[in-house]
C-alpha cells in the first residue's frame, strides 16, 4: 500500500513541475530546436509517465475498496495517455498526422476524465481514507476544464493562440489537489 502512495506523490510533483516548466520555458527560452525537442519528446515523456503513475496509483487505491469498474475506467484513460504519446512523437518525427487524430484522442481523454470524475463523485463509502480530498481533485479538475475552455475560447476569437501553452498550466492546480490526497493518505496510516 505505501508504494502505490509513493508512486502517486512523485507522480504528482512530477505533472505540476511539466506543466508549471512548459509555461515558463515558453516565456524564458526563446523557441530553437533544442527546447522544441525538449518539450516534444523529453518533457513529454516524462510527462506521460506521470500521468501514467498519478492515475495507476489512483487504480492501486480504488482497487483495495473494491471498485474495479473504476479502475478498469482510468486503466482505458492511460492506455489512451500512452497512444497520444505515440502520436504526438510519430507526428514530430514523421510527416504530420491528421489533427483529427489527436483531437479524438484528447476529447476522449475528457470524456473519460469525466466518466471517471462523475463515478468518483458518486461514491459514498465513509471506509475509504481521504475520499473527500479525491472528490476535491475532481471537482477542482472539472472546475479546471471549465477555465481552460474558456480561455482558449477567448484566445482563439482574439488570435493570442502563443498563449495557449501557459493557459495550459492551469491544469497544474487540480494535480496540487491530487499530490494532497496522497500526502494526507500517508499521513493517515
């Protein structure tokens, strides 16, 4: 039970600082091919295994309750997180793949997020350790989703699309949500 713990704070720490290092290395590096392949690969790499080891540790969690239609939910969210990966490298380094791609691949990331989301919400279960602190992480996602798309409205409608990586690291917020959760689980056993 701890390694699970374990894996879900570093794996939190990790998302924030990705989504907090592409806002800034937006503003304070100028965009050369170094840090285009830095982010393409290396930040997105690390990136993936984050999110990989974030929403496996949640799984670990839910499991030893029993909800496993749950867990069988975030498990098809990181098979998806792991074949964006695939496509956004293959897009990179081949000839660019059709956008539709990746924006199915992404809005079927939100749908699931949100399938997930709304089951989580729903569970009332006064056992499970921290459950309150998981349904904040939802909602502050949800809350997340909400201002981004918005903003990228707003951006979109004024043609400030430059801005969109930083608008992006909002979704920094909910991880912090999330690294909570698994501090406080720590801290209960």
């Amino acid at each position: 039970m701890k390694n699970f713990k374990t894996i879900g704070t570093i794996s939190a720490i990790l998302v924030i600082i990705n989504y907090f290092g592409i806002a800034l290395s937006e503003f304070l590096l100028s965009e050369t091919w170094l840090v285009t392949l830095m982010d393409e690969v290396i930040f997105r790499l690390i990136f993936t295994f984050s999110l990989v080891g974030f929403y496996f540790a949640l799984t670990q969690y839910l499991n030893q309750y029993g909800f496993k239609a749950i867990s069988r939910l975030i498990n098809i969210l990181i098979l998806v997180e792991v074949v964006a990966f695939i496509f956004r490298i293959a897009q990179y380094y081949s000839d660019p793949l059709p956008g539709l791609i990746l924006t199915i691949i992404y809005l079927s990331v939100i749908i699931l997020f949100i399938a997930i989301g709304i089951k989580i919400l729903n569970i009332k279960n006064d056992q499970m350790l921290n459950l309150q602190q998981l349904k904040l992480f939802v909602k502050v996602m949800f809350v997340t989703f909400g201002v981004i798309f918005i903003m990228a409205i707003l951006l979109t409608t004024n043609n400030r699309i430059e801005f969109m990586n930083s608008v992006y690291s909002i979704y920094a917020i909910p991880y912090i949500f999330g690294l909570i959760f698994f501090i406080k689980l720590d801290n209960e056993n």
